[in-house]
C-alpha cells in the first residue's frame, strides 16, 4: 500500500532539496513516487502551491491531498483556492476521501507554520529509514499516512441508500389512494435522479482510480528494471496487489 508524506521545511528552498533527493531515493531504487508537490504557507496564513514542471500533481491523488491541505490549513482564502483546485482535478477536496484523518491534519498543521514550506507526496516505500533519515540531515519534519482510498465506499452506500429508498416509494406508490400518488411520483423521480447521479459519480471515480492504479503499475514497472533483486521482489508483490485490487473493483463494477 502507497502512503502519504508531507515533509514541513524552514524554508521553500530546502523544500526544493528535499524533492530533489525524494528522486534520487527513487533512484537508488528506495521507493517509487506516484506524484509530488510543494506548498507554503505565506505571511498572511494563506497556503499556496509551487508549480512543478516534473511529477505535477493534477490528475492524482496527491493533487487532491494538495487541495485539501490548501483548504483546510489556510483559512477562508484557502478554502476557495482549495476549492479551485479540487474542481480543477475533478476530485472532492475533502481528505478524507483518502483515509486522512484529523490527526495527520493536525500533525501538518502544527508544523506547517507561516514562512514554511512542504513537500508533498505519494510514494511507495520499501524501507522507510532511508527516507528519514534523508529528510530529517535536510532539516525536515516527516508526517506520514498510509493511503486509504473511502470515497468509493461512500458513493456505493449512497447507490445502496437511493435503491432502499427508491424501492420503498414505490411500494408505497403501488398501495397508496390515487389522491395521493401525485406526490409520490414526484418524491420518486427526485429519487431517480439522486439515483443516477450517484451512479454516473461511482462509474467516474471508478475509472479515476483504474487510471492511477495504470499509472502506478508503470511507475512501479519502470522501478523494477533497475533495482535490486530483493527491491524487485517486493516491487512486484506491490504491483500484483495493485492489479488484484484494480480487477477486484473492475469486477465489482461491471467495467
């Protein structure tokens, strides 16, 4: 499973370091990057993105968790540009749609005070001293969460709750006097389009999260060409997990 890590640096400049050697760890075979970013929080609370020109985070998870931590972190300034970018990426900028909870949140923020910087990024690691110890001789702070995708488990409670409710109106719709299925008919289609709206969400989210698992198994692939034989091992376990899950919800979903 890929995690989470949000590195908090003095300064935007030791956050760029610190990117920079999250890729030579990729390198050296230490782990895999699924997508990376830096942000700050300025003089007046509000938390902005660097924009990066290599491994940008539109289009992946760590794009929303980005959105989010601009959201949540900087105030009502934030909350509108955090909104922006999660309607940009297509994603809710709620975080925990990703399993984070308020404790990683919290953990961020005490960290990322005004005039710091922080490095964000989802990786999968093979050992996770390397990456320590790395950041910590570059004067970072290290703040990790394993990923835990819940937003699909949520829209499909929600497709289960229109279905339940939808069968019940019309139970009702079949038992009811005619004076009062004018009403029920209107209750029954608002249903119908909370339904299909539901539906069209979790069809979407499903073929986002097939794109990145895609992505993933590449990253992952690409990896393995060049590690070594006990990294390659666990590499691909990593990408037949990743497989067995894709398939796993491919099959779920009819796709």
């Amino acid at each position: 499973m890929s995690n989470f890590i949000v590195v908090v640096f003095p300064t935007e400049k030791q956050a760029d370091e610190g990117r920079k050697a999250l890729k030579e760890l990729q390198e050296e075979g230490k782990l895999t990057i699924h997508g990376m970013a830096i942000i700050t929080k300025q003089t007046d609370g509000k938390v902005s993105m660097k924009d990066q020109a290599d491994k940008a985070p539109f289009g992946t998870a760590v794009g929303t968790v980005v959105g989010s931590l601009i959201g949540l972190l900087g105030g009502p300034v934030g909350l509108a540009a955090g909104a922006a970018a999660g309607a940009f990426l297509g994603y809710s900028v709620d975080a925990s749609n990703y399993g984070l909870g308020t404790e990683f949140v919290d953990e961020v923020s005490r960290n990322l005070t005004t005039g710091k910087s922080a490095l964000v990024a989802e990786v999968d690691e093979y050992w996770t001293v390397p990456l320590d110890l790395t950041m910590e001789a570059l004067g970072g702070i290290i703040v990790r969460q394993w990923r835990l995708d819940v937003e699909q488990d949520l829209i499909r409670n929600d497709v289960r709750a229109r279905n339940a409710e939808l069968s019940q109106l019309k139970a009702e719709y079949g038992q009811a006097e005619d004076e009062h299925k004018a009403r029920l008919e209107v209750r029954i289609k608002i249903v119908e389009a909370k339904l299909k709206a539901a539906l069209e969400r979790e069809k979407a989210k499903v073929e986002a999260l097939k794109q990145q698992a895609d992505a993933k198994i590449k990253a992952l692939q690409k990896q393995a060409t060049t590690a070594s034989p006990e990294t390659r091992n666990i590499i691909e376990q990593r990408v037949a997990e990743i497989q067995a899950e894709s398939e796993k919800l491919a099959k779920q979903h009819g796709t």
